[in-house]
C-alpha cells in the first residue's frame, strides 16, 4: 500500500476530528451540569466521525478499509437532536432529558435499521455496493435520505434559534452575568450549526442544479464543521465558566439564596432582582 498523503483540507478535517473526541472526554468528566455537557460530548463525537468520514472518502480509504463504509451516512439525523437538547439543558438548568425526549432519536434509528443490509455486508460487497453508488446507480432508499436530513436540519435549527430567542427575552430581566455569558455561547454555537445546515442546503441545491460540482459541497460542509469545533475548543478555553454553572443536579445551597436576599438592602438592589439572580 502507498504512503497516504492528505491534503490541507483532509489534515483540517482529520484534526478537527481528533479535536472533537478530546473535548467530548473532557466534557464528559466534568462534574458540573452533567446533562448538558453529556449531550455536547456526544455531539462532539457525531461531528467526529463525520470529520473522520469525510478523510476516509476523499483519501480513497474505502477500497482498503470498507468496513468502514457508511458510519457516518446517519450522523445527520443527530446533530439537530443533540444540538437542540444541549441549548434546552444549558440555557434550563432544573431540565432534566425525559423518556419523551427519546423520539428525537428515532428518524436517527430508522436511518440505522434501513441501512443495516449494507452494515452487515462483507468487505468486497461493501466496494461493490460504494462503485454502485458513485457511478450513479443509488436506491430508492438512500436517495430519500439526502432530502429528509436537510429537512431535519432545518427544522431543528429553527426551533433551537426559536427557544433562545424566548430564553433571550428571561435573561434580560436577570442580573446574573454567568447568565447572559452563557447565552451569548449559546447564540453562538447554535447559529454555527445552523450556518452548517445553511450551507448544506445551499451546496445541494447547486450541485442538483449542476452549477456547482459534485462532492463540493461535502467539502465545504466538513470544512465549516471543523471550523466550529475548533471553535469550540477556542471558546472553552477562553470561557471555561459556560461549561461549568450550576444545575438541578448541583444545587446553589438554600442558604445562600437566602444570604443574597438579605444583602439586598446593602447593595442597593432590589430584593426580588437579587433573589432572581440567585435562581439565575
């Protein structure tokens, strides 16, 4: 077998990829809200092995590892789940996930359980199955997932822009500025993956249209995600606090509510603003 070589692109997403999986094992030791930095890091790990699938296709990995084909086929399905989940838990620290929260999950699983056949495929049907797909010979089945994962893109976007915006409006009655940083994260990531979908969108509809070349789109997609977890990573970094305030699982002690409420007075502040703050 010849050296691999990877180009800029590739070595961008493939550090993306690894970047990913280190803030996901972070996230994941972390004993503060719990719930929410659980969910980031398993978005974290989705974005991963998208990065990486996206190195194994354009390095020519398939015809050498084929075992590989297709890991990253339902990934889609998650990213607007998880991405809506995390605002939900972060920006709500008494919310808890509910077994209600779970059908988010099931276009995902449906993905799964259709390609299945191809999963349990040997290796040399897997090329078969891939030369199949690249000279234009696609299924009914895989077909109609490329429209309805953009549809759930979309969708999911707009209804996690759609809380923060609601959850905009609560912070502004709250003095508490762990509160308004976290927001302002919180717009940010959101609308980063947002933009994602945005371009996914777009990059299809060129490439249907034939304006734009075919696989441009999967390079530019892959490129905006490993921008955003660099990003991520950035952030972290700079404000570690977005990643640590309290949540129902660990609760600011009554006492000191009360403590803050009885300050009031001193600082000047009113009462009831400052016991909000103590909520916050």
């Amino acid at each position: 077998m010849a050296r691999l070589s990877l180009s800029w692109l590739q070595l961008v997403d493939l550090l993306g990829a690894i970047q990913g999986l280190v803030l996901a094992g972070a996230l994941v030791t972390k004993r503060s809200n719990r719930t929410a930095n659980r969910l980031l890091a398993a978005t974290m790990v989705a974005f991963s092995i998208y990065l990486a699938s996206a190195v194994y296709h354009t390095a020519g990995l398939v015809d050498v590892y084929p075992h590989f084909f297709g890991a990253a086929y339902p990934m889609p399905f998650l990213f607007g789940p998880l991405v809506y989940l995390y605002a939900v838990t972060a920006a709500d620290r008494t919310r808890q996930l509910t077994p209600r929260d779970a059908l988010h999950f099931v276009p995902f699983l449906a993905v799964v359980l259709n390609a299945l056949p191809v999963y349990l495929m040997s290796g040399a049907d897997k090329i078969a199955f891939y030369h199949r797909l690249r000279s234009g010979d696609v299924p009914p089945s895989v077909a109609v997932t490329l429209p309805l994962k953009l549809l759930s893109g979309v969708i999911y976007a707009t209804i996690t822009l759609l809380f923060l915006r609601r959850h905009r409006d609560e912070v502004k009655a709250s003095y508490s500025s762990v509160e308004r940083v976290n927001l302002q994260w919180l717009m940010w990531f959101c609308a980063g993956a947002a933009g994602v979908w945005a371009i996914a969108v777009v990059t299809n509809a060129l490439e249907a249209t034939g304006i734009a070349r075919l696989g441009v789109g999967d390079d530019l997609i892959a490129l905006a995600m490993a921008v955003m977890v660099y990003g991520i990573g950035y952030m972290g970094l700079r404000q570690p606090e977005i990643f640590r305030f309290d949540t129902a699982e660990y609760r600011v002690p009554i006492e000191l509510h009360a403590s803050r409420a009885q300050q009031a007075p001193r600082t000047g502040e009113p009462r009831t603003k400052t016991a909000r703050r103590g909520r916050g």
